[in-house]
C-alpha cells in the first residue's frame, strides 16, 4: 500500500470522527426549553371555604380560550420580518396554548375580584358547583416579533355573561404592542418574549374585572333566588 492511499485513509477516518463529534455537539446544544405564560407561583386556594365564597360570593368560570391557529402550536412561533413566521422546534409551550393563557387569566383576575373566585375553565370541570359566571377569551392575535425589534403584539377579545339565568352580558376588546428590553434569540431563549404575553394578559383582567364583578354578583343574586329542584 503506498504511503498516499494510507495517508487518505486516515485523513477520511479523521474527517469520520470530526463530523460525529460535530453531530455529537449538536445534539447537545439543541436541548429543548419549555416556556408558559401562567405562573407557577403557588396558586391560592380557590375553594368552597375560600373567604370569597358565601352567599354574596360568585365563581368565574375563565374559558373557553380559542387561539390563533397559526399560534396553535406545541411550538413557539416567532414572526421574523413582516412576511416571515418561523416554527421554533427546540422552544415549546409546556401545555396547550389555550389552557395556558386561561390559567394566566384566571391567576391574574382572581385577586382583583371583591367576592369573586376565578378558576380556569379545565379546572371549572370539575370544580365543587356550577360556575355562576363565564369569562370566554377569543384571541384574536398573538404575534411573538424578533425583528426587526422584540416585541409582541396582541389582540384580545373577551365577553363575560352569566350561566344561567338573565341574559346579562358584558364585552370588550384589548389590543396591545409591547417592547421587550431583555434580548431573545436560540442561545438565550424566548423567555422576555412570553413574560410579554402575560403583562398583556394582565391587562386584560384589569379591563374585564369591573364588568366581571357588577355581572358577578348579580348572578350569583339570580342563583340564590333560583328555585330548588
């Protein structure tokens, strides 16, 4: 064997080993990172001995939540210029999208309500009565920017009307653009961009909560002048 076919057999056993140890890097670098708009500070007890339940108290059930289905997704989705939407495979929603924003909402809503208790709509399923009010949440924009600036851009729409009883109901819009001073990008993560998305959802429940508690206690009044079946 001549000294050249030995010398390019090793030059392709080591250009072999570079590329699997390139491969290697990668993998590890592609780790995914899980984001989610609620909180996850303990959550207050929101239950029948809660000190807002009682005769005057109401129970808010916040949902159903419909999003945009281009943001309905496992993935974050980033708009990167006016025309382009890029899928982040490597940064996901922890849950549904949709859960998610219902649980911020209720979260956020909960302590500006006087005599009311908020539950997501999930959790309404299951909970110890019938909701005496519905909180339902159409979002009508959800855009995650990265350029030219970081931002996000939402547009929210919500109606509130009680269970069962008179047809009382309450609405309104809120759209609204947020800068993010905090950098994004694949190294650092999306994470300035969601915490975005939830000072907006925070908005929403202050526009809504003076329409939820009027609405609220009238019928909780209605429930409790229902007759026993």
């Amino acid at each position: 064997m001549s000294a050249a076919g030995s010398g390019f057999r090793a030059a392709g056993r080591v250009a072999v080993v570079v590329v699997i140890a390139v491969l290697g890097a990668c993998a590890v670098l592609a780790k995914e990172r899980f984001y989610s708009i609620a909180s996850n500070s303990p959550v207050r007890e929101r239950s029948g001995e809660s000190a807002k339940s009682g005769a005057a108290g109401y129970l808010v059930q916040v949902g159903p939540v419909s999003v945009p289905e281009q943001a309905d997704r496992s993935q974050l989705v980033v708009r990167d210029g006016p025309h382009d939407l890029r899928l982040l495979e490597q940064h996901r929603w922890a849950g549904a999208l949709a859960n998610d924003i219902g649980r911020a909402l209720a979260d956020a809503l909960d302590p500006l309500l006087a005599h009311g208790i908020a539950i997501p709509y999930e959790t309404g399923q299951a909970t110890f009565r019938e909701p005496d009010v519905v909180f339902a949440v159409a979002v009508l924009r959800f855009d995650s920017i990265v350029a030219p600036s970081a931002q996000v851009d939402d547009e929210i729409a919500w109606s509130v009307r009680c269970r069962r009883g008179a047809p009382l109901e309450r609405d309104g819009v809120r759209a609204l653009r947020l800068g993010v001073k905090e950098p994004v990008g694949e190294a650092v993560g999306y994470r300035a961009l969601v915490a975005a998305h939830a000072d907006v959802l925070k908005q929403v429940a202050r526009d809504a909560a003076p329409a939820i508690e009027t609405l609220g206690t009238q019928c909780a009044a209605a429930r409790a002048d229902a007759p026993l079946h």
